[in-house]
C-alpha cells in the first residue's frame, strides 16, 4: 500500500508537471484528490489494514495529499504569472509616443472684426450698447422717420412675425432705445453691433442675416465737422495711418444731410486697381446728421442738441480686409475657411 501511494504520488507530480492552463490544471486536482480518485479509494481500502499500520498510512495519505496539493497551489501560480507577464507585456504602453494632437478653435473672423471696431471706438469714449433682434415696427422704423409708405417698410423686405414685429433691419432701433432710456441726458456716445436681417435672396454679396454696427453722437454743438474727424480717425486705425476719407452726398431717412464715406483703396493706395475699380476709393460706411424729427421722438429737443450717426455692414469690411470673394464663407462654417483665422 505504501508503494502505491509514493507511486500515485509520483504519476499525479509528473502529471502537474505536465500542464500548461488551468483547465488541465484542475482536471489533474479532480483525478488525484476528487472522490473518485485514487487517494479516496486507498482510504476506503483501510479497513483491510491492521490496527498498527493504520495511522501510519492515514499519516502516509495525508502528506501525499499535501504535498500533491502544494504541487497543484505552485503550478497554479506559476500559470498565473505567466498568464499576468505575457499581458503585461503585450499592454505595453510606450509612454515615449507623441500624443495625438487636438485640433484647437479660434475666435470667428466676424468676431474678430467686431471687436477690432469696438476697440477703436471704446479708444475716442463710445461705449457699445446692445438690444432685442425681435423689434416693433415703431422701434425699428416709425422712430427712425420711416413712413408707412416707405419702400423699405414693404412686407416684402423685411422678415415680419405679426404686422407690428419683425426681426429688426438694422441696430437703430438699439440707439432709439439708448436715447429714451436717457431721458434727454447728454451725451450719448454710443456704437451698437449686432445682427440684422433683411429679406432677400443670397449670392456672392448679400446675406438675408449680417452683422451692422452702427454709432451715435448726441451733445450740444455737433457738427458735421465731429462725424468727419470721427470717422477719418477710424479709417486710420482701421486701415492704417495713411488712410484717408472722403464724403459724398447721399439720402436716409434718418439723417439729413447725409453722406457715404469713401476710405483710399487698403489694396492699392489709392492708385487704383481692381479691388476699387480704378477709382481708388471703396464705400465703406454710410452717415449723417440725425434727422431733427428723430432727435425730438428719442426726446431730445433738435433746436439744442444735434447729433451725428453712421452705420457699416460688417462681413463687407471684413471681406476688403481679409480679401474674401464671397460673403457665404461667413456662414457655412468650412473649417478650412475658418482655420485660416487662426494666425491674424
Ligand atoms: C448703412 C447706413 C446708417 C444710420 C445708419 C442712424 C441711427 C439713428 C439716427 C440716425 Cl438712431 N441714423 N443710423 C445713419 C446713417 C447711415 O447706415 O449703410 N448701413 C449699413
């Protein structure tokens, strides 16, 4: 009996010694010590052995047991950290690799552009003042000295949610907001950018919704004068100190007289080229004196006060810095276009 158990002891060693995974592993634990095993069945034949011999083979059997077991517990490990290594080793991680770049944003040209103008406005002591873009038709135009009868009342133009509110056609109305809530307090000096929207069909040049900026000046003893030097000082920090303006008469309802405002081609220096069509100039704003029947329905008496106001299409100034062809660009959000920003 003794033979045969250093001999199961032996086959069930070699047997560990043998396999390679748990699996095999386990069924190796099940043959030698389950109940069905060979170390169950010794036991069970005790009861042919003398009462002498008994406890040594019953000390016999469970050394065997043991040392079986501690065979299976050290193979169990060994796999496992073969297991855990060859992991580890294929989970590698290079920390040595360069990252994968993000891609970083940047501020939209049109922003850009609109806080240049702000800065060099907030430069001469404008402050910027903002307003709803859903406006009464009085804000929007009955204030502004438009007639019903104007043609740029027609429904046809403007985009009108009932018959007395649109999406306002241009930042005046905030300006007419601004000098009410003054109660008649001088001055106002006051630049509103901000969206605008106008029915009409998109191509190269036209966008039914853009960006206007418009200023305001309202004291005692304003002058064409004040608008002029306003203006050119604009021009200059704008486009550089060479630049120069020039007026020419124009009409709106609001103002009266009225001028557009011409800045010496930024391409050619005003020697003429294609950009200015040889004339040397480009329209970049129009302006005027506040009409005297706008000043008295914001509440400013027009036999004391007068005041000058301009306005300018953003995307159109943007477009003359930038060169950009079409003003579509703006608002189709390619990045390709928009990356280009990243470096001005
Ligand atoms: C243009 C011309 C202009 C104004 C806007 C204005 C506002 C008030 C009173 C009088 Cl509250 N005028 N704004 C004046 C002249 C021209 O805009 O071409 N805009 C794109």
């Amino acid at each position: 009996m003794k033979e045969r158990l250093e001999q199961l002891k032996q086959e069930a060693l070699t047997e560990i010694d043998q396999v390679n995974d748990i699996q095999a592993l386990t069924a190796v634990k099940v043959k030698y010590l389950g109940k069905k095993g060979p170390i169950t069945e010794v036991l069970r034949g005790m009861a042919n052995v003398s009462a002498e011999e008994r406890p040594l083979i019953g000390k016999l059997v469970n050394e065997i047991r043991e040392e079986i077991e501690r065979g299976l517990n050290l193979k169990e490990t060994a796999i496992k950290n073969k297991a855990l290594e060859e992991k580890l080793e294929k989970e590698t991680i290079d920390v040595t690799l360069p990252g994968k770049p993000i891609s970083q944003g940047n501020r939209h040209p049109l922003s850009k552009v609109i806080e240049e103008i702000e800065d060099i406005f907030i430069g001469m002591g404008f402050e910027v003042a903002e307003g709803p873009e859903v406006e009464s038709d009085y804000y929007n135009f009955e204030a502004l000295n438009l007639p019903k009868e104007h043609p740029a009342r027609d429904m046809q133009d403007s985009f009108y949610i009932t018959e007395e509110i649109l999406m306002r056609t241009h930042t005046s109305p905030v300006q007419v907001r601004t000098m009410l809530n003054k109660k008649g307090n001088v001055p106002v000096k006051i630049i509103c950018p901000g969206k605008v929207y106008r029915r009409d069909d998109d191509d190269a040049t036209h966008s039914h919704q853009f960006i206007q900026i418009e200023g305001l000046v309202v004291d005692e003893n304003i002058t064409m004068t004040d608008l002029k030097g306003v203006l050119l000082n604009f021009a200059k920090k704008m486009y550089g100190d060479h630049a120069k303006i020039r007026l020419r008469p124009s009409f709106f309802p609001f103002t009266e007289p009225s001028a557009e405002v011409d800045v010496s081609c930024m391409m050619c220096g005003g020697d003429g080229c294609r950009t200015c069509k040889n004339t040397g100039w480009i329209e970049i704003l129009g302006s005027g004196m506040v009409h005297p029947k706008v000043l008295e329905m914001a509440g400013y008496d027009p036999e004391r006060y007068s005041g000058f106001a301009f306005g300018m299409g953003v995307e159109r100034i943007a477009m003359l810095k930038y060169g950009i062809d079409d003003i579509r660009h703006f608002y189709t959000n390619d990045l390709r276009f928009l990356d280009q920003f990243k470096r001005v």
